[in-house]
C-alpha cells in the first residue's frame, strides 16, 4: 500500500477547514485511507540518524496516509484534497476535464520511430501549459512523479515518466531508439557530456539510479527522445537531459511517458496531467447502469436519484436517465481503476458508508462436510497427545541440508520440489518428511526434561509428474522418542497403538506388520519397513547416530514416520 | 521420626510443667543435644494439636576460646604481674611469655608494674603494688555461671572488643500442651491400603494430614499445539456454520490459479520475486482447462462479461510458473470453477484453513509461512449486507461483536473491506480480517450463472492465537524453535471466553 505524506496544515488550508486528529483519522476511514502517522521531518531524521542530524529541520506536522494500490489518483496532496472535498460534498461537482489548443494553434507532436519497438515501444506525451509552481507545488508535482514511478509504473519497468520545459525546446520531438555509443548529452544535474555507454557506467555507483540501469543495460538499442534541433530531451528510462530541465519559473510543461505498457503509460500521464492543471487531451468515458443493479448488489434500497447523488459524491458525476431507471455515469481519466459496473458500485457502497448499510442473513442453506483427510488428521491428533507424545508445527520449507545430507540421504533421491528465489537457505526446498523439523524441535528444547516425545501430523510435498503442477502433498504422521536410551519399543508400541486407531490389526496379508528394512538415517539393523494392507508406509527405526549428531542432538532417538492417506 | 523415648520423656516434661517450658532447658536437664529435642517437636507437631510450640529467639553472653582460658587461669596482665617476683625481670624475658606483650601493656596502664629503662643489663620490670585484683577475670567467671545480666553493657562490650566474650542468638522453642495433649503417642498411618480396608483397621487409626499447600504431581501426558488447538476451534465454527471444508492440501500451485483465475493482473506486485516464492523444479504446470484459459486471458487482455480488462498482453507463460501458494483463494478458484462445470448451479458455503507462503521479510510477528482461515459463500442475489451479516455472526462466535467495515482495495474483490474491531484491552480499532465480493471478471469466465454473487473473507490464524496466548514472537509458537513448556502449559482454547 503506497504512503502520501503531505504537509498537515497544508491538506487543512486545501480542504478549507481543520480537524482534529481523531476526526481526520475517521474521515479517512470512511473514505478508505489510513492514516498511518503524524510526525515531522525532524522526528523522521531524528528517529533514522539521531538527533543531532535533526537540528534544524522543519517541524512542520506531517500525515502519512496509506492509499490503496488502485488509487494512483490519491498519491498527491491535489488528488487526495478533490477525493476528500467531493466526499464531504464540498464541491457541488467534480471537476471537469477537456482538452484546450495552444494559443498558436498548432498542438505540439512526438514522433515514434520503430526503432523503438526493440527496446520501449509505447510513449505518449502531453503539455501543460501556463502552470505557476510555488514551492509547494513543485514539491508535490516531483513527488507524485516518483510515487508513480514507485508503484504503477513498476519501478520505471512498465513507465517511465520525464518533465521538460517546453520553452527550452522546439517540437516536434522524436522517440527512437540508437546504440548506446551514438547517444550523447549532458545529463540532469551533470557540468559535461557523456554517451549512454558511459552514462551507465556512471550510474553504476547511483544508490538512486543503480535500480533501473537493469531495465536497458543489455539492449542493443537504447530509447532517446530529440527535440526538432537534435538536444536530448531524456533518455527513458534512466535519465532526462540537463537542458530542459524544469524549475520553479517553469511556465509549460511537456510531459513524455515511455512505457512497455501502453495501458500504464495513457494512465499515469492522465495523472500527471490531471492533477496539476484543468487540461486534458482524454474525453470522458460514460458508462450506464441501473439504480436497481447497486441497491441488490449492495443491499439498500435508495431512489435512483439518491444513488445517482452517492456516486456524485465520489468524483463519478452521475445523472439519472430519461427513463428514471437509468443512471449515466461519467467517469473521470483520473479513475482508471473504474473498469466494470461492480467498481462504480463499490463508489455507491462508499458513498453511502459501509457501516450505514444494514447486516442481513443470507438464506443459502447448505449442510457442512469435514474434508476426509482433515477429519482423519484430527481424531489422530488427539490419540497421539493422549499417548503421551506432544505435538510439535513446523515449517514445511527447509534447506536442502536439512531433508538430505543431515539425514545422510541424496538430495536426487528425494522427489524434493526446489524453490527459485530463496532469501535465505531456509527456504530452498519444500520439506520432503517431517523429520528433520521435529529433531530441531528436539535440539531447540534441549533443556527440557527426558525424555521427549514428540509427534506431527502435516503435509509433505513430493514431485509428482501425474499432478498438473508436477507435484503433490502428503500427509504423514511423525514421532520420535529422545532419551538416554534409544526406546525402540516406545516408538514401536506408539506405532501399533496408531494401527489399533486406525483398526488395522496385527497380520501378514490384511492386517499389518514390521520387517527389517535398510535406510540410511537409521542405525544399521535398527530399522522396519512397515506394511498395512500388503503395501509399504513407512518406517520406525532408532536414527542413526550420524542424523543425531548433525541435528546437534546427543541422546538415541527413535522415530516413526507414516504416510496417513491410504486409511482414508 | 524422632527417638520414641525422647518424644515420650518431653511429653512428660511438658505435662508436669505449668505454663510451658523451653526447649534449651529441657536440652540442659535432659543432657541431650538441643537438636535432638527440636526433632521430637518436629515429629510431635506432624501428629495435630498435640502439643503447641511456638519459635524463639533469645540472646546470650558465652566466653571466647581466650574468655575461657582467663576465665581459669586469670588475665594476661594478672599473670604477668604475678610471674614478675620482687626483684623484677628483664623486659625482654617478660616478652618471650605467650601472654607477655599484651598482659606488660595492660599491666602497665593499670600502673600494677613500671619498667626501669636505665637499669643496669638492659631494661627491668618491677612491680608496683602489693596486690592486685584481677576484675576482668572475675566478670568473666559471672558470665561463666550464666550471670552476664548482672554486668553492665558498657562492660560486657568492652570484654567483646577484647575478645573475650561474644554474644550468641539461640533458638529455641515454648512448647505448651495442645488441646489433643497426652502423654502417649499412637503412629499415623500416611495413606489408606488396601489392607486397611479389607480388615476395616482403617477405623482405629488415625490419618498425618495432607498438606494442601503443596503442588500436585504433573500428569505424564501428550499435549497439543496451541495454534492447533486455535485451528480446531475455527473448524468448529465453519462446521457450525454449514460450511464445508475445501482440499487444500496442494502448497504448490501454478500462477493461473493463484492469480490469472482471481483476475490479478500479470504485472501486479504480489507476483514479483519479493512477495512470492517462484518455483526451479517442477518449474511449470502443465494441464489447464484450456477453454477457461482462453477466457481468462481475454478478460484480462481484451475484457468482456461486462468489464474494459486491463488491456495488456497476456502471457501464458506468466500463468504456468509454479509458485508456493501465496493465499488458499487459489484453492477457492479451483472449487468455484469446478462448482460452475456442474449441470445446475447449487449454493455452496465453503472454508479452509491452510499454510499459505510469502517470500517477505521476516520479523516478530511475519514468518514466510502462515496459516490462513478462508469462509467463501456462492449463491444469487447475496448482497454487500449479506457478506458484513455472516461476518458479524462469524467474528460474534469469536467473541468479538463490535465491528466495522473500512473500504479497501484488492484485485479481485469489489468492494473490499477489511473488518475492524474494538479492541477492549487496547481501546482502539484493530484490523481483524480482509473480506470483499469476487469480481464478475473472476467469476464469468468460470461459468458461473450471471446472477451468483461470492462473497468471500480471510483473516491469518497465527493473529489470534497470538492474542489468545499472549505470545509477542511468532517464533515461539510457530516453528521448531517453540518453548515446549510454553505447549506443555496452555490451556484449552475457547474462544469466545
């Protein structure tokens, strides 16, 4: 969830009133924003590098407000003041936005070369025109660009956004693509000229820059905007081009967007746009809907003309139909999350206050079913526990240590599905049994008294080629014993007390039985391979005293380790 | 127990006494060690009110090793003035006696002797006076006979400074009859035996009382997890409820189901490296309904059923990555999909809870793997009311009743809301759960009959518990690092209590 934080006296001065805390903290409830924190520069600096770095800074009180993801309207202090304006039925309407010609006639043209299509093959571009930035202003204006870039544009992956003064360039500009070696100009806030090649060179060590460098690095061509004289207006998605730089006595602004994505591009410069002027090139959309369609989704019943006033309250001007049924709804380019008749009913729900609408009963009548497997897992858990062994939760991803080599096995050998972008060894694998984490339960409660028992019921996961996603669960039933002695016969006796639950009775052919087995985390001679119904599932055994020692474990230990899913 | 003839003979002692006596005393008439009579209260008091004794203290003066020395022989100035005959003795003679220096120095401020250093052969001693008297002696033999009271303070601590007397605490009991007093003592039997009971013997004798202060003996029993025992409650409710339990033991699942189906954008940040745990092998899913696939990417690429899309380039081989299921909702895909592909639609309540897997950053209350509670409710014409209803008669099984609804934003619920509650130990609004209405977007291209509406909600089962047990590291419940007695120790989980 993306965070604004905007100037607190500011936010009152544009709302034209002031409030409490507590009651800024409600409006935003109601309105579906959060507010995170109050606090001020100082407190940040103070709070992140000490309080002596703090001297000096402003103390100017500050709102960070959570804004949800869909909402790229909202992540400045304009868009937030109009969202929260019209709520409060402020404005009678919500703005309006259409497109005006410059005084000279002639609308300013950027010029895609195809080129382009290797490397960034969407921009789009628009000017703003007799603009007065305060400081204030600017602030947001740059602010918003970066919110944007952080969250919709996806780091500058999808969009990248640049801003120019238009009066320090002459259109029409082109957007192409060239070799990195052929791109040269002085880039924003640099004295000389370097080309692409060792811009990005430059741009290595940037601890702001250094993110996006990936995004082209290892393109032949590189995206570059020139204006009709041949200056490098910016270079997409790393840098703009120090000579259009934009300042504070900037009176019209050209806004460029590259962008992978044609739909993200059309949106954030529709942002961009809308939110510092009255300009706009994007014409309204219009859907309609019916009165009836919001009070059965959402439960009330209000006159067409009430709902068409809810959703008017939400920036959708909204007028009911000739037919009184009907509701025209405009819908703003700053709302490009209104993408279906069930957004605009959410505005309705809003409108009215999701606490005002009244809590029914549904009728659907249904009768519950316990999944097999699950209930199963359940009446065993509780037999366990009354056999004297306490059950342990473990994680089912692990390290790849901890399912092969510490239980002295092949990791190939284990049908272990293996996890792509682990942050730590922790999670390279999905857990294949359910042993080692119940012997680092053992070795984290060492200091409890002998002996440990411990069991789990849990799922495993195995690759499986029959399964759509090439893998499955398995759900097994784990114990170990852990005492001075290594308690064989404690293990075994859980494991015919777990038969007799399951109403498996000792026996060759329908019942169950134990015989010798091989496996390398047991002591050798120590293990059983044990058979119900004819067929193998699992083991019990005392661990090998290798498994013991790598678990930093020092006592015998034996353990019990069954596949549950045949006796469902 | 103590000696029987002991415990016999102090009984008598204590009846002939009038109004009690202490126990020293009987020690030194008895001519016993006196712990040998604290022994025989000890095992008298264990038998009832048969005697009353109650703890005391009491101080008194005992001569040092050196007090007794004097005591018998007389002080060191005494016997040096007596060693020194009338015509004196060479000082250094007089010092090589064990008491010499300190009986010449006190000798000498008590002007019993004087020492002649121009004397002829080295410095002489010569006495004095006549006779002297050895005070110091004679206050000791009064402490000696158990007298020390008639000294006074200032006395008594001078000889302590010298080191001759010290001051001892005793402790000692006043032993009085009880009101069950007697003289002869019968044996209390400890526990009832089956033998008392078949010779009825049990009757006649007397039972030693049970001390009721003490701690009983642990039970030697299994114990269950209490995240466990929290997941059973919830599965409780559900069934409680009419819903059914969903299979959702499947942790790894493809991205078509865990986003594409939910109608989550290919680009969305939740599919990114950091949030999500990307599968290398099996890397890809291979088998999907290939007529529902379609729909779905031309929901999200083009639109339809309603709705502009996102209008973006799909990619198939976005949707077969394997990943670790990111939240059991692509377990409700899966059934709402196969729900639609029945002949007729029926309504269905469904839940689950399950592990579900995020590739975040750990800390004290987020680990990589949760638990999470799913109530997923298919049938026509549910409404916005209707999902907020069964939440408050869900969150009301909790014990929780105050609720509210803030919107919020997820991509495949519309509205979305995150419940609230009051909570009374924190006097403030905490967020409780995550609910919302599917999207048609998610929905249509299932198959699933215009007018059903889904309303669906989730909330993390390790919050709760956390609440509910007072555990601040997630740590210490969840996870092979768990404090055993912490498991051992917690109680049975109600939790509307």
């Amino acid at each position: 969830m993306p965070t604004v934080s905007v100037k607190r006296d500011l936010l009152f001065h544009a709302l034209g009133r002031t409030y409490s805390d507590e009651e800024f903290d409600e409006l935003c409830f109601e309105f579906g924003l959060e507010l995170d924190e109050i606090t001020s520069e100082k407190d940040i600096i103070s709070r992140e590098q000490g309080d002596t770095k703090a001297e000096g800074a402003s103390d100017v009180i500050l709102y960070k407000i959570d804004v949800p993801a869909n909402r790229y309207d909202l992540l400045c202090l304009e868009g937030l003041v109009r969202g929260l304006q019209v709520f409060k039925e402020k404005y009678v309407l919500s703005p309006r936005y259409r497109r005006v010609s410059p005084t000279s006639g002639e609308p300013q043209r950027l010029v895609i070369t195809e080129e382009t299509a290797a490397v960034r093959p969407h921009a789009v571009a628009a000017v703003l025109r007799n603009i007065t930035f305060t400081q204030e202003r600017y602030d947001s204006f740059i602010e918003l660009q970066e919110k944007l870039h952080q969250n919709v544009c996806r780091k500058r992956t999808l969009v990248a956004i640049g801003t120019h003064d238009l009066d320090t360039i002459s259109g029409p500009f082109t957007y192409t693509a060239k070799p990195p070696d052929d791109i040269r100009f002085t880039p924003l806030n640099q004295a000389q000229e370097y080309t692409a090649t060792e811009l990005m060179n430059l741009y290595k060590t940037d601890s702001h820059l250094r993110h996006y460098l990936h995004i082209i690095e290892d393109k032949p061509v590189y995206p570059v905007i020139y204006d009709s004289n041949g200056i490098v207006l910016s270079m997409p998605p790393i840098i703009n081009g120090d000579h259009s730089k934009i300042s504070l006595n900037t009176k019209n602004v050209f806004i460029e967007c590259t962008a992978t994505d044609l739909t993200k591009a059309k949106i954030v410069l529709d942002m961009m746009v809308t939110m510092f002027c009255e300009y706009c090139e994007e014409p309204f959309t219009k859907e309609t809907l019916s009165g009836d369609f919001i009070n059965r989704k959402v439960g009330i019943s209000e006159s067409t003309e009430r709902i068409a006033q809810l959703l008017t309250k939400m920036c959708l001007r909204s007028e009911v139909m000739s037919d009184g049924e009907q509701i025209e709804v405009e819908i703003p380019p700053t709302r490009s999350d209104v993408i279906h008749a069930c957004d605009i009913m959410e505005d309705a729900a809003m409108a009215y206050g999701f606490n005002n609408i009244i809590r029914t009963t549904p009728r659907t009548y249904t009768v519950a079913n316990q999944l097999p497997l699950n209930k199963l897992t359940e009446l065993l858990r509780q037999d366990l526990a009354a056999a004297g062994f306490t059950e342990a939760l473990t994680f089912a991803l692990c390290s790849q240590e901890d399912i092969a080599d510490k239980l002295l096995k092949n990791i190939s050998d284990t049908r272990a599905c293996h996890i792509a972008n682990p942050k730590t060894a922790e999670f390279q694998v999905a857990r294949t049994t359910l042993l080692p984490g119940l012997l680092k339960t053992l070795a984290a409660n060492r200091k409890m008294p002998l002996p440990l028992r411990l069991f789990e019921i849990s799922d495993v996961v195995l690759k499986d080629e029959t399964k759509d996603v090439g893998a499955k669960n398995n759900r097994r039933l784990c114990a170990v014993y852990y005492n001075k002695s290594p308690g064989f016969e404690v293990i075994h006796g859980l494991m015919d007390r777990v038969m007799q639950l399951l109403e498996v009775k000792p026996g060759r052919d329908e019942g169950y039985h134990i015989q010798a087995a091989q496996d390398s985390s047991f002591f050798p001679g120590r293990c059983a391979e044990i058979f119900a119904h004819g067929k193998s599932i699992g083991r019990l055994g005392v661990l090998h005293p290798d498994v013991i020692s790598r678990f930093e474990l020092t006592m015998p230990c034996s353990a019990l380790d069954i596949d549950i899913e045949p006796f469902l | 127990m103590a000696d029987a003839g002991l415990v016999e003979t102090l009984l008598r002692c204590v009846e002939k006494a009038d109004g009690g006596l202490d126990s020293q005393d009987v020690a030194t008439s008895l001519g016993v060690d006196h712990q040998a009579i604290v022994g025989a209260v000890k095992s008298l008091q264990a038998l009832g009110d048969v005697i009353s004794a109650e703890q005391r203290s009491s101080k008194h003066w005992e001569l040092t090793g050196e007090g007794c020395e004097i005591a018998e022989q007389g002080s060191h100035e005494a016997r040096v003035f007596s060693s020194i005959p009338d015509e004196g003795m060479p000082q250094g003679q007089l010092m090589k006696l064990a008491f010499g220096k300190v009986g010449f120095s006190k000798a000498m401020s008590n002007k019993w002797i004087r020492l002649d250093k121009g004397h002829e052969g080295g410095p002489r001693v010569f006495r004095t006076v006549e006779n002297i008297e050895d005070s110091v002696r004679d206050k000791l033999l009064v402490v000696q006979k158990g007298q020390s009271s008639q000294l006074e303070e200032k006395e008594k601590s001078e000889l302590k400074k010298r080191k001759l007397l010290s001051e001892v605490t005793v402790k000692s009991y006043w032993i009085t009859k009880g009101s069950l007093f007697s003289t002869t003592i019968t044996k209390q039997e400890t526990e009832l035996t089956p033998e008392m009971i078949a010779s009825g013997s049990w009757k006649e004798k007397k039972f030693k009382p049970y001390n009721f202060e003490a701690m009983g003996v642990a039970p030697d029993c299994g114990h269950l997890h209490p995240l466990m025992k929290v997941r059973t409650q919830f599965r409780q409710i559900f069934l409680e409820m009419g819903f059914t339990e969903m299979p959702t033991n499947n942790f790894i699942e493809s991205s078509f189901w865990n986003f594409d189906s939910l109608f989550q954008p290919q680009q969305h940040p939740a599919r990114d490296q950091h949030d999500t745990f990307f599968l290398s092998d099996p890397a890809q899913a291979h088998e999907f309904p290939l007529d529902y696939l379609e729909r779905v990417r031309k929901v999200h690429s083009e639109g339809g059923f309603g709705s502009q899309g996102y209008k973006y380039d799909w990619k198939i081989e976005e949707a077969q990555k394997n990943i670790l299921r990111t939240h059991t909702t692509a377990v409700s895909a899966r059934m709402l999909y196969k729900l639609a592909q029945k002949e007729k639609f029926t309504p269905v309540k469904y839940f689950s809870i399950d592990r579900v897997f995020r590739n975040e950053t750990l800390d004290a209350t987020h680990l990589a793997e949760f638990h999470q509670i799913e109530g997923v409710v298919a049938d026509y014409g549910l409404t916005l009311g209707d999902l907020m209803g069964i939440l408050h008669q869900f969150f009301t099984k909790l014990g929780i009743t105050k609720l509210r609804f803030k919107p919020a934003y997820n991509p495949y619920t519309e509205p979305s809301m995150e419940v609230f509650s009051y909570h009374e130990g924190l006097k403030k609004w905490v967020e409780v759960g995550n609910s919302g209405v599917f999207r048609p977007e998610m929905l249509l291209p299932m198959g699933l009959p215009e007018g059903v509406t889904v309303i669906a909600w989730g909330l993390s089962l390790e919050r709760p518990t956390m609440i509910k047990y007072g555990i601040n590291n997630i740590r210490e419940l969840v996870g092979h690092k768990v404090n055993l007695q912490m498991v051992y120790d917690s109680p049975v989980c109600r939790l509307d209590a």
